[in-house]
C-alpha cells in the first residue's frame, strides 16, 4: 500500500485556517506553516493544487482553488482511511501508554527522588559496601532494596570514573 500522506489529519484545521486568510493568494512558505510540512511537501501540494509561478519567481495559489482542492482531497476515501487507521494507531498507543504506566516501579519514595538522583560514589546510603570485588547491599525489605540498588547506578552514572578508578586502582595493588 502506497504511503498516506503525513499531513491528512490536519486537513480540518489548515482549511479553517485557509478560510480565515485575509490574502487571495497562498504561497509555498504560508502553506508549509499551516500545514506543518517541508518545503518540498508544501511545493507539491501547490502544484498539484493548480499553483502557478507568482511574483520573485514564487509558486502561489488561489485560497478559493486551493480550499476547494483540499476539500476534494479530504472527500477522498484515502483520507477518511488514513483518518481512522491513524485513531486506531493512537488509541492502541494511549493503552500501550496505560499498560506501561501500570507496570512503572517506584524505586524511591518521590521526596527522596532528588537525593537517589544525585548519589555519588563517596556518599552511598549507609548499608551498600563496595570493595574492589564486591559488592554488598543490607536492606530491609522491597523499597529499600529497590532504593539501595537505584543510589548504586545513580552514582555509576554521576560517578563513574571515580568508581573505575576505585576498582582498578584496587585491583591493581592486588595484583602486585
């Protein structure tokens, strides 16, 4: 099936748009902003929209002609399909969206989010030991774990190469 184009759903508001124009005639960048497509896109719709050369060699339309072709474009049944596929598209995103947002785990209550985002490798919470090849966690419970284990890669991510050089320094002297 050929591509629909992009811009179908927002036919309805470009023609209310289009209406309420004040000019008689559209051109290429007025049509690009109503409609929210690139330059290319808009250059095509013109012409196939019975654009004509204007004035500085721009590619303009009449509002009439082109409104009247929009809306025979909108009475197609390509429009009125690509209109319900993209409802059908958006309705299964918003239950995706739902079933996500159920699945979501808290690691931290939300007045400690701040203070788990900015953990650092010298300031983990009292109960996570690392050592250069371990590393331990005492928790008491499910929020704490998750809490606990959201400060260890919270301060990997702020930290990490205070981390790495901590554990190949160590293993380092190990080594020797």
């Amino acid at each position: 099936m050929p591509a629909q184009p992009a811009y179908f759903h927002r036919l309805t508001e470009a023609l209310e748009v289009l209406r309420a124009l004040p000019s008689d005639w559209i051109d290429r960048r007025t049509l690009q902003e109503i409609l929210g497509v690139s330059k290319t896109v808009a250059w095509r719709i013109l012409r196939q929209c019975g654009g004509k050369e204007g004035p500085g060699s721009t590619l303009v339309c009449g509002r009439e002609e082109l409104i009247a072709a929009l809306q025979r474009l909108q009475a197609t049944g390509r429009y009125q399909y690509e209109i319900r596929r993209r409802a059908r598209v958006e309705g299964h995103l918003a239950e995706l969206l739902s079933v996500a947002r159920s699945r979501h785990i808290r690691v931290a209550p939300e007045d400690r989010g701040v203070e788990l985002l900015s953990t650092r490798f010298t300031h983990l919470p009292p109960g996570i030991d690392l050592s250069p090849t371990r590393l331990t966690i005492d928790f008491a419970g499910t929020e704490d774990f998750m809490g606990k284990l959201g400060a260890v890669m919270f301060a990997l991510q702020n930290d990490y190469d205070s981390i790495s050089s901590f554990l190949e320094a160590q293993r380092s002297s190990a080594l020797r």
